[in-house]
C-alpha cells in the first residue's frame, strides 16, 4: 500500500484516492520571467516521479501543473527588456519546456496558465465577497479577511494569534487587518489589466491557483504539491479561498519538496551560487542531473556540490555497462527485486531505497552475464523497467557512454580514427604508439575498454 506524508496532518498516511483508480493532483509550477533554476528541477522531477510511480500502480491520473504568467516580477521585467509581457512569458515558457523535456519530465495533463481563466478567478473572488471572506477596500484592491476563516494556519501550523503578534501594518493599503492578502489588484498606469466588477486590474498570486486548481480538478482533489517555499503563505492562502469560496474540503494530501542547497548553503543570486538548469547542462548530462535529484528522498533538504554530480555519473555509468552488449529480452514477472522497488516507492516514494535495490540488480547482472547471457539479459530489462519509472536508463547504453559532457574536445568520428589507428599499432606490436594514442585519448576524455570483440569507448 502506498503511504504519502501528509503536510496537512503531519503524518504518513495510507494513500486513498477520492475515486477508485483515479489520482487528480496539482501542483504549483513557474512564474516565467526567467529560466529555470535548480529548485524549478526539483520540483519538476519530484512531481514527474509521482506522476510516473501513480500511473504504474495502475491508477489514471489527472495532473495539472500551473503557469504564472502575469504578476510583479513579469511586468518588471517585460519593463525593463521594453518588451511586451505575453511575449516575454511564451519564451520563457518555451525555455521552461525545452528544460524540462531534456531532464525527462513527462508533460502534465494540462497546464492552465493565469491570463487564460480570469473568469474563473474573477468568478472565485466574487464568491469569497458574497460569503463574507473578503472585501473592496478603499484603495479600489479586493482583500481576503483571514479573520473570516476559522482554520486559517492548517497547514503550516502557525495560529491567527502568533500571526497577528508579528504581523506589520502597511501604508496605504485599505487593510483591514495587516494579515489579509490581495486577490485583485487594481490597475496602475501602463500595467496589463482586465475588466472586472471592482474595476480594471489584475488577479493577486495565490488566487490563480485555487481557481485554476478548482476548475480543472474539481472543489475536492486528491494531491496538492509544490516546493517547500510554498507551505505558507501560498498554500496555506490557497485553502482559505478555495474552502471559503465552495465551503468544501479543498485537498486530502499535501506534498511539499525540501530545499535546495549549494555546498551546504542556501541557494540564492545574492550569494553567487545560483544555477540555472541550462548551466549546469554545459557540464553534465540531463539523466545525471535526474539521478542527482533522486539519490535525495524528496523532502529532505538536496545539496548540490560537484562530488555528488560526479557520483551521479558514476551511477550510471555503472548501470548502462551492465546492460552494454546484451541481447534484447523480457524483464521478468514479479521478482523480489521488483517486490522490493516497489516497498521503497510505497514508502512516501523513497528513491535512494529503491535506487539501491537497482544497483543490486546490477550486481546480479554482471555475475551472471559471462555464466548466464540469457538470465543477466532478462534482468537487464528488469532494471530498464525499474529504471524507467523513475525515469532514468532509457537510453541506449552506448548513446549514455558515449555522450559525456558538452565540453568534449575530440567528436566521435576523431575518437574511431584514434582506435583505428591504435589497433593497426597493436597490429604491428608499436606497443609505444597504442599507449601513447590510450593516453591521449585518456586526457582528452575518453576511455578505452579492449574485450573479446574489440574495443569500446566511453566518454568520462
């Protein structure tokens, strides 16, 4: 049975979907106003591996994962590029897909975007009005009244009162108490607005959500995630609309991913160690980076240093040689090695558990692959299956060996040349020219491996 740590309760829970067979999740995507970052990665691929992992169960799954494509940051930056925002947002849309189908993320079911249900969001504001949770304030702003809702602080557990206590009153607002957020912004010259009954403005952040989520999913679902970030105020605004517009239980289980750190600190511009995801491209591969993401179980904090990339690499590099020079064939029925991926991914979905079971696979395979062809084949395509939920060891062993990092000086054609060349060397028992062509080849990245049916190659 699969359990998910529930945010909402503080506890693993026993997964039950609201309908049998039938998985409707949410999750929070980008604001695009940049490229993607390596928390963005996170996200993606932590959601990705629940969106596999629930389709393998068996289960149908709608899954919607939202595009903020109007906000502060959006119209500051179309401002400052003097660029229209609808076409700064499709090509950082476009940049985010690119990213995202490069790090093997299957595409969502749907993804809504702001701008295109604004009558969704005007409708939802417009019934948080009408059930007393919110309010036209004299700045011309439409505010929600977190005083109107009871069991304001659910998620992240933090009361009203300790709230209140902290909280700062800010100028000019039309606030009526300093907790309350906007869910309609009243237009400011030269902003993009739309018309609504309170004027022309634009919807607040956390009101796209819960009127996106709602109208794609229905008022009750089954699975809300996002990043950690997120937890308050953003999800935790989220409940407050969407309970206090359709007066329903809004989701049964919260998931939030752990924090991403550079070398054992806080990810950020202001400290210098902010990675976009096209960066770190230029030096590993896209299944290195996945595989990265996955040796951390999803809510505990990821901390990205060159070792754990290069042990990344090296993961796999050890998976694709076990299946290099095998012949195609079926993965077996249940086995106890697959038996046992799946109670690690039962296990609020633990990938460094289930990732050790692969690499016992692997163990099995290269003992049995000079005694047993057949046998270390079929487990070959075990660990093809096993990998493919978790969305890695999809490629052709050799493209993986082969490819390396985008800094290669020598392209594939120059390598053969140079195996040619030491095999007619080896030939003639030049045996200084065969090691000094390994050695070379060795510097420049590459590495020879002689066996019985010649010489292969990989990249390092």
């Amino acid at each position: 049975m699969l359990k998910i740590y529930n945010d909402l309760t503080r506890s693993k829970e026993v997964f039950k979907p609201l309908e049998e067979g039938r998985v409707r999740m949410y999750v929070c995507g980008m604001t695009v106003y940049d490229l993607c970052h390596l928390g963005h990665a996170r996200v993606m691929v932590v959601f990705d591996l629940v969106y596999r992992y629930l389709m393998a169960k068996g289960y149908e799954v709608q899954y919607i994962r939202n595009i903020t494509d109007i906000d502060d940051k959006i119209i500051q930056r179309a401002n400052e590029k003097k660029q229209d925002f609808h076409e700064l947002t499709q090509h950082f849309i476009e940049a985010m897909h690119e990213d995202a189908d490069a790090l093997g993320i299957l595409r969502p079911s749907a993804e809504p975007r702001a701008t295109r249900h604004l009558s969704e969001i005007i409708d939802m504001v417009q019934r948080l009005i009408e059930n007393d949770h919110a309010y036209q304030a004299d700045n011309g702003d439409v505010y929600y009244a977190v005083n109107s809702f009871a069991n304001y602080g659910q998620l992240s557990g933090k009361s009203l009162q300790d709230l209140q206590a902290g909280a700062r009153v800010e100028v000019d607002t039309g606030k009526r108490d300093p907790l309350d957020f906007v869910l309609w912004k009243m237009a400011k010259p030269d902003e993009p607005s739309w018309d609504s009954p309170w004027g022309k403005g634009r919807p607040g952040w956390h009101i796209e959500c819960s009127a996106m989520s709602t109208h794609c999913l229905g008022d009750s679902f089954d699975i809300h995630g996002g990043g950690a970030d997120l937890t308050f105020p953003h999800h935790e605004n989220e409940i407050a609309q969407a309970e206090g517009a359709t007066g329903k239980h809004f989701v049964n289980v919260w998931m939030h991913n752990g924090f991403v750190r550079i070398n054992d600190e806080k990810m950020s511009k202001s400290l210098g160690n902010f990675f976009t995801v096209r960066e770190i491209l230029q030096r590993y591969q896209a299944e290195e980076i996945r595989y990265f993401i996955l040796t951390s179980q999803y809510r505990s904090p990821l901390n990205y240093d060159e070792e754990h990339l290069l042990n990344a690499r090296a993961a796999l590099t050890r998976f694709y040689t076990a299946m290099r020079d095998l012949p195609t064939a079926e993965a077996a029925g249940d086995s106890h090695y697959q038996e046992r991926f799946y109670a690690a991914m039962d296990d609020d979905f633990n990938t460094p558990e289930a990732l050790a079971v692969l690499f016992d696979v692997v163990r099995e395979i290269n003992r049995l692959k000079e005694s047993d062809t057949a046998a270390a084949a079929a487990l070959a395509a075990e660990l093809r299956l096993l990998g493919g939920i978790l969305g890695i060891l999809q490629q052709q062993p050799m493209t993986y060996l082969q490819a390396g990092s985008t800094n290669n000086s020598l392209g594939d054609e120059a390598i053969e040349l140079l195996i040619q060349q030491r095999a007619e060397a080896k030939q003639n028992r030049d045996y200084a020219t065969s090691d000094r062509i390994r050695d070379e080849l060795k510097e420049a990245g590459v590495m020879l491996e002689d066996g019985a049916q010649g010489t292969s190659w990989r990249r390092l």
